[in-house]
C-alpha cells in the first residue's frame, strides 16, 4: 500500500496496481497499522512513509508529498499535520 485514502464515503487501499475499496475507515486503520510505517497526513489520508520520494512546501503552510509510484502521486499534508509528518521523516 503506497496510502489510504477516502474518497466517496469510502476507503480505499492504493497499490501500484490500483486503488480497491477496504471495509475500515481511516480512523480505524490508523489504529490497527503500525505506526511506525503509517501517518495520517490529512482527515482523509493516510500515508505509508516507505513510498514517499519528496516533500514540498506547499501555499499556506502545508506540504506536498510526491509518492516513489509509477504515477509519482501527490498528496496534499493539511497545516494541522505537518509537524507530524515532518518529525516522522526527521525533517
């Protein structure tokens, strides 16, 4: 899994093959994964630290985080994470 995200009132697990719906929330996920692999970035995702390839800055104190996938996948941190995820990858 590159990340969860919600989408739709649905959860969805992507993968370098394509996205396939889950039957937990993103809350619950968080949770159950480990934490040292998995951040919450945004209410609605959540990022698994071993496919990040960049960070940038992004308007209005947030960040975007480019994925190491085929489709190099960009995901926006909301303010409110942004010190998390930085701590996360010892920024």
């Amino acid at each position: 899994m590159t990340h969860f995200i919600a989408r739709d009132r649905l959860t969805h697990a992507v993968t370098a093959a394509g996205a396939h719906v889950v039957d937990y929330g993103l809350a619950d996920l968080e949770a159950k994964l480990d934490p040292a692999k998995f951040v919450r970035i945004h209410r609605a995702a959540l990022l698994n630290l071993d496919f990040v390839a960049e960070v940038q800055p992004w308007p209005g104190g947030r960040l975007l985080v480019r994925l190491k996938d085929d489709q190099r996948t960009s995901l926006e941190v909301a303010r409110d994470r942004v010190r998390a995820l930085k701590e996360r990858l010892g920024m």
